[in-house]
C-alpha cells in the first residue's frame, strides 16, 4: 500500500465534520479536458461547493462510449483544486485506483453502485485503503439489497480510519420510465436505522437522469433529513461526453441550492406539547391497522378453509382485480397516491395469499370433490 503523507486528509476529515448541512459535492460526471475541470471547479467555489467530484475512470454499461481519461486525469482535478481550494473527490473501482489517487493526493473517494454489488471488489478497495484517513463515499449498489450497501459500509469502516459516508443515488429498476433510477427512498431510511452513526448524502442526478427532475429530488432527499447532496455539473452540459440529460451549468446549480428549503434534521431538545400529542394519536392509529390487519388475515384463513373444502385454487384473479379497483377508488376518495396503495395492497395479498396457504396445507385429507 502507498502511504498518503502527502494528502492533507486530516484537515478533510475536520471540514466534513464541521460543515453545516447539507454538504456540497458538485462537478462534471466526467473530467474531460483540463480546462473544463478547472472551469467548473472556479465556478463552483463561489456557489457554496465543499467538495469537487469528478469521474477519471468511467467504464459504461456497453463498451465503446467514453470512459474516461484515466490517470492524467488525476493532475487536473489536482491542478483545479489549486485554483479553485476546493478539496477533489473521484470514483474507485480497484486498488489500482486507489493506489494512483493516493499517489495524486485526492482528498476524498467513492465506491460507485457497480462496484458495490460486489464484496469481492469492495474488499480489494478498502484492503488498498487500509490505515488511511481519507473520507470514503459508499454509493448504493445497482439494485435494492440493502444488506450489500451495510456490507460494503462495514468494509469499509473495518479498515479505514477517516469518515465513511454513504450515498443514495437509487435503484436500476426495469421498465422504470420517470426515473433514470428508481428512488426507493425506504432503502436509504433503513440504512439510516441499521447504521444511525453513518451520515447519507443524496446524489439527485443519478436518480432523476433529467435537469428538470433533479430539484424535486433534492428537496425530497433534504426533507428527509440527509446530510448532503451530491450533483452534476458541466460548463455546456449539452456538450458533456456522458450523462448530458442530468448535468447543470454551475449557475443552474447554484440557482437549484438557493431554491431549496432545509429544515432541521435533528429532535428539539424539548418536544412540544403538541408534537407530542400528535405523535400518541399516530401511535394510536398504528396499533388500531396492526389489530385491523391482524381481524384480516384472520378472515383470510377462514376463505382459505372454505376454498380447501371446495377444491379451489388460492389465487383467484377476478378477486384480486375486484380488490385493486374498489380500494383505489377508496384511496382516491381519502386522498391517498395510487402507488401507494396498490404497493400496500400487493403486500397485504401476499400475506392473505401466505396464510391461506397455511390453513390448506395444515389439512391432512383432501375433501371428496378436491
């Protein structure tokens, strides 16, 4: 392993403690010429950037597009953190890359979602980073298993003794049409629950993939309490040799920051009085659904009985679509989202369907007509 003497990482290490929310990560997906990563680092220094990030190693999901520079790379993102004093950040995939960061003096790295499905690779990484005090990002791997992105975490923090953050940047998810990649923002929230001590920053550009959607989702993240953002910026996005849909011009950038609302992420020390009768009403009303659901199933076993005595199948379709269009003209009337209940609906069948199922299988004997 080389040693990273001459990264000034401790004093990266104090700034990512003492900045006030949310942190800011900002610059092109990938470095592409010099000029351009000086550019965007000088304009993002006036915009209330903390960290430059920008991709050198850029392998895409088919081969013969840009991948980016390479290791030259390195020095430029080195050179625009001299103009600009912004610390520099970029994407590791292996200790190759490790190593050469080390070597450059980049401040801070990340684990991008393709190298985070793979414990394999996230090990060789965090061996590579091994007594360092560099501050490593851990993005979400590709798709939604929540135990891969706590591993990668855990590897990490094993090994290492700078900060370890994570990153939400969503989910590849098929035949996904108004995101490039799927929120899923309950995977980020059970992150937070199994690791409370691990701060998450959102990454907007990789979840929406289009401009128009990205302040939706930056808002979205901040209410829910996250600790940073992280977004694409370019000079002249539409010229950009990846990602163009989902980068900003430094100045839209700014103008997307400024346009956010951040409310405090952390209880008052004293809960009001009415926060806290609010909060037994919720409570209330939670343990009224779990009683309901739990009359529910009851009934589900009961029709499981009756289909076992009558030969019939679990499943059937005509009710399930019955069920689906009466409740949602229920949720509509209550102001609930379609998505919502058709996502609860679906799970309370498979419970109904999970317990029927039980109920025909606890039978010893088949009925006659069976």
């Amino acid at each position: 392993m080389v040693s990273n003497n001459s990264i000034n990482a401790q004093s990266i290490v104090e700034g990512l403690a003492q900045v006030q929310r949310p942190l800011l990560i900002s610059g092109p997906c990938s470095a592409e010429s010099e000029e351009q990563v000086v550019q965007t680092a000088n304009d993002l220094s006036k915009r209330g950037v903390h960290i430059l990030r920008a991709g050198v190693w850029k392998p895409r999901t088919r081969p013969n597009g840009f991948e980016g520079m390479g290791t030259i790379a390195l020095r430029w993102l080195v050179n625009a953190r001299e103009s600009s004093g912004l610390p520099i950040a970029t994407e590791v995939a292996n200790a190759q890359h490790v190593e050469a960061c080390l070597n450059a003096g980049v401040d801070v790295m990340w684990i991008g979602a393709r190298t985070t499905v793979s414990p394999f690779a996230v090990q060789e990484i965090a061996d590579a980073l091994k007594g360092t005090n560099v501050p490593v990002f851990v993005k979400n791997p590709m798709h939604a298993d929540l135990s891969l992105w706590l591993g990668a975490l855990e590897r990490v923090r094993n090994t290492t003794d700078g900060p370890v953050w994570a990153i939400h940047r969503g989910f590849s998810q098929y035949g996904q049409k108004e995101y490039r990649n799927a929120p899923m923002w309950e995977i980020a929230i059970g992150l937070k629950m199994a690791l409370p001590d691990v701060p998450i920053i959102c990454d907007p550009s990789h979840i929406a993939g289009n401009r128009a959607l990205l302040q939706a989702v930056a808002q979205k993240a901040m209410d829910l309490g996250m600790e940073g953002l992280m977004l694409e910026t370019h000079p002249n996005p539409q010229d950009a040799l990846s990602d163009s849909n989902q980068q900003l011009t430094p100045a839209a950038f700014g103008e997307l920051i400024d346009s956010l609302t951040i409310r405090s992420s952390s209880e008052p020390k004293i809960s009001s009085a009415d926060l806290s009768a609010l909060r037994l009403q919720m409570d209330s009303i939670d343990e009224q659904v779990i009683e309901l659901l739990h009359a529910r199933m009851g009934l589900a076993r009961q029709i499981g009985l009756h289909k076992w005595e009558n030969g019939m199948t679990i499943l059937q379709m005509e009710r399930w679509k019955e069920v689906f269009d009466t409740r949602e003209k229920w949720a509509e009337r209550g102001g609930l989202s379609p998505e919502f209940i058709f996502n609860f609906l679906e799970q309370v069948h498979k419970e109904s369907i999970r317990v029927q199922n039980e109920e025909m299988n606890s039978k010893k004997i088949k009925p006659a007509n069976s």
